[in-house]
C-alpha cells in the first residue's frame, strides 16, 4: 500500500514530542493505575476490573467500544477511534493479563504497588505489557487534545489470556478486527521491530500391550532371557528423547531467520509421566514436549519433520517396532499454541515506524530476538503485524519487573508520530 495522506506539518510533530516530555507524570500516571489492577494469569478470570477501567479511558477519548466475553465472563475490550477520511486503520494490541504470582515474597516491593527508582518503574505487568497499553492511551489523548484528526481508523484491542494462549487476541481478530496493519506492544526496549516464533505443544505416548511383573526383567534385558518386553520409561528416556536432542541441534545449525537470533527453533521436554509400582515395568510413558518454528516455516511441515524423526528413532528398536510411539499435537493437557509472525521490512507502514523511533530518538532495530506473542494471530490471518513495545523481555515474569521510564516514552513519541504518518490527517 502507497500512502498519500496528508502530513502535519514537523513543527506540530515536535510540538506534540515536546508535550510528551512536559507531561510524562500523566504517562507514568497511566501505567501505574494499570499495574494496580491484579490480573495474574493462571488463575486469570480476575480482569473485569481492569477492563472496565480501561473500557472508560477509551470512551473519554471518542472511541466506539466493543465488549464481548472472550471466555465466560472474561471480557475483551475494543475501543474504535473513527477517522475523518479513507485512510488505512491500524490496531494496537496490548494484553490486560500478567504472569503467575510466583516468588512474591522475593520482590523488594509489593508487585502491585508500582514504585518509581533510578528511571524505572517497578511492578507486575510494568514490562509485559501494561506499559504499551498506557502509551496507546496517551498518545490518543494527545492527539484529541491537540485537535488532530486522523483519516484512518485507530482500533485499541486490550485483550485477556496472552499469558496461558487464551483466545482474546484470536477472539478479537474472528469478531472482524485488525485492520491493515497491526502493533503488539510486547516488549522490544521501544528500539526493535520483532519478527516472532510460532509455539505448539505435542505428547509422546509408548504404551505395552502387556504389564510385566518386576521378575520378567531379567528375561527382557538378560542374554538368553527369550521375552520380547519393554519398560516404557526406559524406551521414552533412552531411544525418543535423546532422538528429539538430537533434532534440536540439527536445527539450530540449519534453520535460520534474518530477523530472529540462530537457536530459536527449540524442542523442550517439559513433563515426562509413567509407572505405577516398584513391582512393575511400567507398561505406559507421556512425554510432553514444546516445539518451536521460525516465522518461514510452515507449521505441517515442522510437525511431519518431529514425526518422522520420532519414527526413525523408533525404528532402530526391535520392541519398539511393534509398539512405536503415538503422538498427538495440541493435547488436552497442554494445549498452549502460539502462530509465528514474519516482518516485510520493505513494507510502507514499516518503514514509516522506522521513520518514528528514527525521529523519536532512537536507531530503530529489525529483529533483534525471537519472541512469542499474539502478534502471529494477526498475521496468519492475512494482517500484517510487529511486534514494538516498551520495555525489556529479559525483565517479563521477572521478580522486581520494571520498565525504563525513557522506553515508555520513546514509545508514546514513536507511536504518535506513526499514528499521523500512516493514518493521515484529515482536513
């Protein structure tokens, strides 16, 4: 897309950079109410609260809200600021959920009570990512403040679940949002543009057709014993995963991405289950494992590449010939799945995001890290989408998790001035 929209004029771009700077207390305002809100996710389903906080910032800025239970009783928010003109729409994604409360007591704070030191703002959510929401909000009220009318429509998706793969970001983009291109505000040190890696979840699943008792081992491991028998846990342990390491190294010496750091294509063992009783070879093995792909990738392919290798793997074993491993994708235990997302770096609206972290005061990045985000949902829905945030990922789920005050409002400069650069002023 080749945008003609018409510009303010550089002057009024620096005069609302300047406002941002005179203002920052209202910005960091912002975010503190937001860390406020408890929505820890698990156990989630805490997050009306918030929501109707942020449903009211939305209405105070003209925009049409949309409000629909993503999950019972667990709303997502939509907020519409309609533009004057045709121009393009743009919508910006922040999730309202926060990570598990884990090691509270080890926080030098309570996470909920946001403290300000050296720069940063300390409190749950401060990186991931209640920070980009409160920079959406007020970049908005600037620009209505400033009377500035956009051509093209600017959609606020404040959504639930990011933190366990819950439906709000897929929920919003059924429902008929995204527009022409879209910002998930996860965290990239409001410098780098992110490309992301795509997550599933499988289980491995060796089962015996017989339970042995603890005696019948000698006559399955023991020259001359005559049993063709297994331990399941041995056979999982010994023959499949070491099988799946080994495919994990292959891939981080072939498989790369321009924009996404080698080593991102990952296969984690993450729960392995079997037995019963001391007197029994376990006649039954789960493994659960996460893998994950590059945005170049094709999600079947990766999926056929894990089976086959499992299989192959297998096959080398006289026991488990007979009785080869099952697999499914996408278990009822662990459903958790996240779509990759890719980055068109000679695309309009990225280059004019380029332009304003450029104007804004930072070198703009492309790529930098592999990140997981719900910013593939939009993407593999044919929407274009990046990943540019405040903050640090190194700083998410982390204890004492803080955000650079000078992130957050590079961010709010660069997302402004991407707002009149895309969308267009109207008349």
């Amino acid at each position: 897309m080749t945008l003609t929209n018409k510009k303010i004029p550089l002057e009024k771009e620096s005069m609302l950079s300047d406002a941002i700077d005179s203002r920052k207390e209202e910005l960091f305002d912002l975010l503190a109410s937001l860390i406020r809100f408890r929505t820890p996710n698990p156990p989630g389903a805490n997050e009306i609260e918030a929501q109707d906080w942020v449903e009211q910032q939305l209405r105070e800025l003209d925009c049409e809200i949309d409000r629909w239970d993503a999950l019972p009783g667990r709303p997502n928010v939509v907020g519409k600021l309609k533009g004057k003109g045709n121009g393009p729409t743009v919508s910006l994604n922040s999730h309202i959920d926060v990570c598990e409360d884990k090691l509270l007591e080890a926080w030098s704070n309570d996470p909920y009570d946001p403290v300000i030191e050296d720069g940063s703002m300390y409190g749950r959510g401060s990186s991931d990512m209640k920070s980009a929401m409160a920079s959406y909000l007020f970049s908005l009220k600037l620009l209505k403040e400033q009377g500035i009318h956009l051509n093209g429509n600017v959609e606020v998706h404040s959504v639930i679940g990011e933190e366990a793969a819950e439906p709000g970001t897929r929920s919003t983009i059924e429902r008929g949002y995204g527009g022409d291109f879209s910002i998930v505000g996860e965290s990239s040190k409001a410098e780098n543009i992110v490309a992301t890696i795509g997550v599933m979840n499988a289980k491995i699943t060796i089962e015996s057709p017989e339970t042995l008792h603890l005696h019948a081992r000698k006559s399955i491991i023991n020259t001359g014993g005559g049993k063709n028998g297994g331990n399941c846990i041995e056979k999982m342990s010994q023959r499949i995963i070491p099988a799946l390491t080994d495919l994990e190294r292959q891939w981080a010496v072939f498989k790369t991405h321009d924009l996404i750091p080698p080593g991102a294509c990952n296969i984690n063992v993450f729960r392995i289950e079997g037995g019963s009783n001391s007197f029994i070879l376990p006649d039954r093995c789960d493994a659960y494992i996460t893998v994950t792909y590059l945005p170049n990738e094709k999600k079947a392919d990766v999926i056929r590449e894990v089976e086959e290798h499992i299989q192959r793997a297998a096959s080398v074993d006289a026991w488990l010939r007979k009785n080869p491993p099952k697999i499914e994708w996408g278990p009822a235990e662990f459903p958790i799945e996240f779509a990759p997302s890719d980055v068109d770096i000679d695309s309009e609206p990225v280059r004019i995001l380029r332009d304003s972290i450029e104007a804004s005061g930072r070198e703009p990045i492309l790529g930098g890290r592999g990140g997981i985000t719900d910013a593939g949902w939009y993407y593999t829905s044919g929407i274009p989408a990046v990943v540019y945030g405040p903050g640090d990922i190194n700083q998410a789920h982390a204890v004492d998790e803080s955000v650079s005050l000078d992130d957050l409002i590079t961010h709010c400069k660069a997302i402004t001035r991407f707002l009149i650069n895309y969308c267009g002023v109207a008349d």
